[in-house]
C-alpha cells in the first residue's frame, strides 16, 4: 500500500503537462526550460529568481492570433511587462492593454505602436491622462462619469479623442471573490442595471472632442468556463442595440475583456480558448443579426493566459522545521515577490530539482521568509521527506501577477527575470539590490 501511495505521489511530481512546452528532463532530478537546465540558471544569476520561456510566450500569442483571426487581441500588461515583452507582443502582432502612465510610456519607448494600445483604469490620474493624449493612445476606456467632462477638457476644443465605455454588465465569474468585476458590488465600470452604462454612453455622444468607438466589459479573472463570457456578450449586444435605436449611433467596436483561467496544479480546469473564440463568434454574429446590427469588431485582452504558463519561479530551500504537526519549508523568496497565496489563496504545484529523492513523500507547507505569518507559498503539498536547506525548489506558472505584483517588504529586493530560449539565458530585469533602495531614500 505504501508503495503504490508512493508511485502515485511521484507520477503527480513528475507531471509536466502545466511547465512551458520546452521543459525537458534530465539525470538526477534536473529539469531543463527553453533548453537551459534550471541548475545553470540559479547557479549563474542566483534565487528568487524568474525563469521566462520566451518562446512559449510568443507561441501563446499566435494561438490566440489563431483563435481569433477576426478580432483584435490585446495582451494584458498588467500580468507582466518588460521592453522584452513589449518586443515579443508586438512582434507576434497583438496590441497591448495597459493601466497607467508609466505601463503606457514603457511600452511606447520600447517600440510600441501608441494607436494600437488601450487605456484602462478606474481612476485615472491626471499623469495617465496626459500620457494618453501626449503619446497618442489608441482608445481610453471611461469608468466613470467625472472621467467624461476631464477627457474632454483634456483633448482640448479642437482635438479628438476614441474613447470606449465600460459596462458592468450583471455577470458572476471568477476564481476569487476578490477579482469577479462583472457585477455591479465592485468598483469596476458603469452598471447596465440602474441605467449609469446608458447615462455615460449619452454623455460622451454629447462630447464632440470624444469619439465613442464601442463598447467594453471585463467580467473578472481565472474563469474556466465560455458560459459566463456568452451572457456577458448577449447582454452588450442587447446595449448595442439600444444605443442605436436611442441615438441612431451603430458602434463599431467591443471589447470583451480576458480573465481566461489557466490551471496552475496538474488536473485542474483550464479555459477552452478554441470553443471560447467559436461560440464568442457564433454568439456574436446571432445577436446582431437578430437585432439587425452590423457585426462590431471584436476584441479580447488576454494576460495571464499568454504569460502565466510561461513562468517558473526559482527558490533555494534556506530552513526546514519540524512541528508537532506540520513541517515547514522556508525559502528565500515569499510574499515580497508573490503575494497572490495570501491576496487570493492561490494554490501552487512546487517541485524540488537538481537532486534525486529516494525518499518518501511528506506533506508540508512552504513559507517565506518575510514576517508575516500568512506568508505561504504553498500549503499542504507533498514533497520528499529529506528535502533540506540548500536545495532548489520550483514554481511553476510563475509568469503572471507575480512580480508585477511585488514590493520591497522587508527590504529583500525583488527577484531578476531571466529569458530563456533555444539553449541560452539572459536577463531581462536586474535584481533589485540595497543599492535601489539607498537610492531612493534621500532622507536624512
């Protein structure tokens, strides 16, 4: 019995199917990424660090290139941005959704085309105004009515601005409480319920500094199934309807948002991107024919899909600790770098590499390091029973709301990421060291 419990654990730890399609494996427990073992990459630029295949990157961007053929695909910057992900988005042909000034100008400096870029945000400071205006911003996207009248005085008597409403259109999905925006108890958009969606869309027509080019919903994140998004979009369509008879006004764009859910363990669900994108259209296409519109473009803003896959975190084991009832890994990273366990209880597979274990499993929990005692990165999962300190230990489906997410607790710094492909890594974010902060602190 012992022994078929012990097979069983070791099938689950060696389960790739969630690593990016390049991992491969090796003698001795070693794992390899975009042709780099995971070794060579702790060895030459330390832990934590962040380990991005470059080439799954780019293949997710032409999977939903492929999916949507008729549609515009924004990826999510949110999610992660560097100017290396900048190249590679731009490059596999996807326009880029951002939320501020400074995501908006990294990514305008590192080559991305300004009118292929939309604006998000609910609220919008004066700084990601003017950026957006300044740098040529493709579409911005109004979450609220005081954002009205401001794009308006910004754009100035004798410009024009595109301009996108949000719609909080009714609809429950998600993997957290904490990141389901398609209902009206959250801060997100403009409700199509009480009318506020309805009020906006008549006062932006009234702007004429401003451009009503569509329409725009975002139901909320980590979502399994193409049901919630196919209610989301009936209901749009239906408000699309409405604003032509209301105002004889036929817009030609909407945009559906992303949160489409990956699985982060082996066994759970993930989006279906081909039947989303087939019954998207099919609805997309029915609706308006019913209600006698012409076929809006379409447009949907994946983030995580594209880079959480293609992330794996490196940490080296730095204590072990037996309690009467539970044992605790502690590693050199934590909620510094990751802080989505404690946000939303995100529940990760971790693998211990560079050795082989002959030992059985053990369930335990891994922590960081920082001083809080919801730092968990991982609770309750098997690892080998003689994992110690010095050993590597692996995230995978690290790309996602991880560093982009991180801060300087603890003044730790935050971790380096380094690309990988075909063979060979560099780096594409510096470690964050105590010089940045000394920097920094002006003070005296």
């Amino acid at each position: 019995m012992a022994t078929a419990v012990l097979s069983e654990v070791r099938a689950r730890a060696d389960d790739l199917s969630i690593w990016p399609a390049s991992t491969t494996r090796s003698a001795h427990g070693g794992l390899a990424v975009g042709g780099v073992p995971l070794t060579e990459i702790a060895e030459r630029f330390d832990t934590p660090a962040y380990v991005l295949d470059e080439g799954e990157v780019r293949e997710r961007c032409r999977t939903y290139r492929d999916a949507f053929p008729e549609a515009d695909v924004l990826y999510a910057a949110k999610a992660f941005l560097s100017r290396a992900m900048v190249r590679w988005v731009r490059e596999e042909g996807l326009g880029l959704d951002v939320c501020s000034a400074g995501e908006l100008e990294l990514a305008v400096t590192a080559g991305f085309p300004p009118e292929h870029i939309v604006l998000h945000g609910n609220a919008k400071s004066p700084r990601d105004l003017e950026a957006a205006l300044r740098l040529g911003v493709g579409r911005i996207v109004i979450d609220s009515p005081s954002e009205i009248a401001r794009i308006a005085a910004a754009v100035g008597p004798d410009g024009r601005q595109k301009v996108m409403v949000r719609v909080v259109p009714g609809v429950s999905a998600g993997g957290h409480d904490k990141i389901r925006t398609g209902t009206d108890d959250q801060k997100f958009g403009l409700s199509l319920t009480d009318g506020g969606a309805q009020h906006a869309i008549t006062r932006v027509l009234s702007q004429p500094q401003l451009e009503l080019s569509g329409l725009h919903c975002h139901i909320g994140s980590q979502i399994t199934d193409v049901k919630p998004y196919l209610v989301a979009l009936r209901r749009m369509v239906g408000l699309m309807a409405r604003v032509r008879d209301a105002h004889g006004v036929v817009l030609a764009e909407l945009d559906m948002g992303g949160g489409h859910g990956i699985a982060y363990r082996p066994g759970e669900p993930a989006l279906d991107l081909t039947a989303l994108a087939r019954r998207m259209r099919a609805e997309l296409v029915e609706g308006c024919a019913a209600a006698g519109l012409a076929v809006p473009r379409l447009a949907v803003e994946p983030g995580r899909a594209i880079v959480g896959p293609a992330g794996v975190a490196l940490y080296r084991v730095l204590a072990v600790k037996h309690t009467s009832e539970t044992i605790f890994v502690a590693v050199d990273g934590g909620m510094s770098d990751n802080p989505r366990p404690a946000l939303y209880g995100v529940r990760y597979a971790p693998r211990l590499v560079g050795r082989a274990s002959t030992a059985g499993p053990r369930t335990a929990t891994v922590v960081g390091r920082h001083c809080e005692a919801g730092d968990i990165l991982a609770a309750d999962v098997e690892l080998p029973g003689d994992i110690r300190p010095g050993d590597l230990f692996t995230v995978p489906v690290a790309g996602a709301y991880q560093l982009s997410m991180a801060s300087g607790y603890n003044l730790v710094g935050r971790p380096a990421v380094i690309a990988v492909h075909e063979g060979s890594a560099r780096v594409l974010v510096r470690r964050e060291t105590l010089e940045d902060f000394r920097s920094r602190d002006i003070g005296g």
